[in-house]
C-alpha cells in the first residue's frame, strides 16, 4: 500500500518539490531498467560459452587422473610430487578488468599458460603415463582458467542484476507510489481550503451586502 | 596473477605437475587456509576440490557474494564428478533462473 510522506505540511510549495522528486524517481526507475537489460544480454552472451568449457574441463580432469594414478603405481607417489617440485612454475597470469555499466568483469589472458610445460624430468626413470597426465592436467588447466573468467563475470553480473532489480523494485512499487499519494493528498488539502475560502468569502460578501442595505 | 591449487594429496600433486603453486588441505585447515588465500591480493584464480569446498560453502557463498577475487572455481577430485553447481546455484538464488548441466 502506497502510504503518505510524513512530515510535510500541505502546501503549494512543497507539492512544486514532490512533484520535481516524483520526476526525478521515473527517470530512475527507467536507467535502472535499461541497466539491468543491458547487464542480463551481457549476462547470457557469457553464459552460453560455459556448458561446453566445463564438460571439456572435466573430462580432461578426469583423464589426468587416470595417468596421473597409473603413473603413480609405477613411480611412486613420492617421486612424482618430486617431479612437480622440480617443474618450471606456471608464473602468473594477467587479470584485468573492463566495467559493463559499472560492473567489474574480469578478463584473463590465458596465453601465458596455454602451451604445456616441457618436461625436464629424466625419461628412463619415469613412463609416458606421467607424460599424459602432464598434457591432460595443462588442458585442464587451461580449461579451468578459463572457465575461471567466464564463472566470474557471470556472477558479477548475477549478483548487479539482482542488485538492479531490487532497486527499479523499490521505486517502482514503493518509493513513486507513495510520492503520488502524498502529491494527491496535498493537492485534495488544497482544493479543500479553496473552497472552504470560496465559501468563507461568499459569506463575508453576503454579510457586508446585508449590512449596507440595513444602514 | 597467481593461480593457487588447494585440495586433497592427488589433487595437489597433479596441479603441481603443471606448475601451479598447490596446497594440501583437510578439512581441520582449510578455513584459515582459505582465508589467508583470500586475503592475498596477488592470487586471481582460486582452484579448490568440490570434497573440500563443501566443508565450507557458507563462506565461500559469503565470499563470493562481496568479492570480485579470487575467482573460485571447483573442480572434482580423483573420485570423480561434480555434485553442484555453485554457480547455478547462485543464478537461481539470484535472478530465479534454472541452468541445465548438473
């Protein structure tokens, strides 16, 4: 229910107010609504990238693993974590940010990552199952980095959209609703104390009419 | 940015494979584990095992919802596949709409 502003007194003046806030509220609630389509298009654009990359991330996950523990029974699980140890680190990846509306999306630069590490462990004391799992964990990786990007932005978005929503919700429903009660209320508290003036001045005329016939 | 690999013994050992810092956590550690990684501005991706992420949804649901980084992703340890779906489940929560997949 649209309730009426407490505090303001019935008067032209502040109706001149409310009214300029009533304007001020639609226009609002229209960016906020052109907001939120242009966040939701953002939203799907980047979402239906995503079903594909993570049934790809976890299919080559799950094929690491597989060499990765065939590989393990064979050198020993000691020896590998070894191995890892001695690999060149992945060193970092760049992450930036672009704003849609406001909104931070972040962008990752996968190139850095993308072509496999060679591996610099000695081959006679190791088998190619080690070498599968190294080339299946590196797509995987590069899957997940990826994955990581589109995952972030689309709960970025998710999250402004609801933000936007609640927002528009609230004008639209209970901050312009109850701007326009006030504004009736005041305008009928007008026209009443103008007609109780027209009628008082009717009397006052009728009054001073009599008074000077009577003299 | 860093990319950080946190999970079980096969999980750490894999990534590490692959040169990405790892961390082998359980369940007793990985509440001020995760939160000392959290906090660290220079990591940009977060990989975490499902097994070990859902011993602490509440805060990562909490992180999530305030933070742009790091960007958590999970993925399945060696046993296999994905329960949920966080993402999905933060689409329904958020804007009311069901994801197909998992």
């Amino acid at each position: 229910m649209a309730k009426i502003i407490e505090g303001i007194k019935p008067t032209r003046m502040e109706l001149i107010a409310l009214k300029r806030r009533r304007g001020i509220a639609q226009k609002g609630d229209k960016i906020l609504s052109d907001k939120r389509d242009v966040l939701v298009s953002a939203f799907f654009e980047r979402i239906k990238n995503r079903e594909a990359l993570r049934d790809s991330m976890l299919l080559t996950l799950e094929k690491a693993y597989e060499s990765l523990i065939e590989a393990e029974m064979v050198i020993g699980e000691d020896r590998i974590r070894d191995i890892g140890e001695g690999m060149p680190r992945i060193g970092e990846i760049a992450v930036s940010e672009s704003a849609i509306m406001g909104v931070e999306i972040p962008n990752i630069d996968t190139g850095s990552i993308e072509k496999p590490q060679l591996p610099n462990y000695n081959f006679t004391k190791t088998n190619s199952k080690l070498d599968d799992a190294l080339v299946n964990v590196n797509k995987a990786l590069v899957a997940i980095v990826k994955l990581a990007e589109i995952e972030g932005s689309v709960q970025r978005l998710a999250i402004e959209i609801e933000r936007t929503r609640r927002r528009a919700n609230m004008l639209e429903y209970v901050v312009i609703p109850n701007l326009e009660a006030t504004i009736k209320w005041i305008e009928f508290q007008l026209e009443e104390r103008e007609r109780e003036d027209f009628l008082r001045r009717k009397r006052i005329k009728a009054l001073l009419e009599r008074r000077r016939e009577e003299s | 940015m860093k990319i950080i690999a946190m999970g079980d013994k096969d999980t750490t050992i894999a990534f590490n494979l692959v040169g990405v810092e790892s961390k082998e956590v359980d369940e007793e550690n990985i509440r001020e584990n995760f939160k000392s990684v959290c906090s660290d501005d220079s990591v940009g991706v977060l990989i975490m095992t499902q097994s070990i992420a859902n011993s602490i949804r509440e805060e990562i649901d909490l992180w999530k919802y305030h933070h742009n980084l790091p960007i958590i992703v999970e993925v399945p340890d060696k046993k296999g596949k994905l329960e949920i779906d966080p993402l999905a489940r933060l689409i329904k929560k958020t804007i009311g709409i069901e994801l197909g997949g998992i």
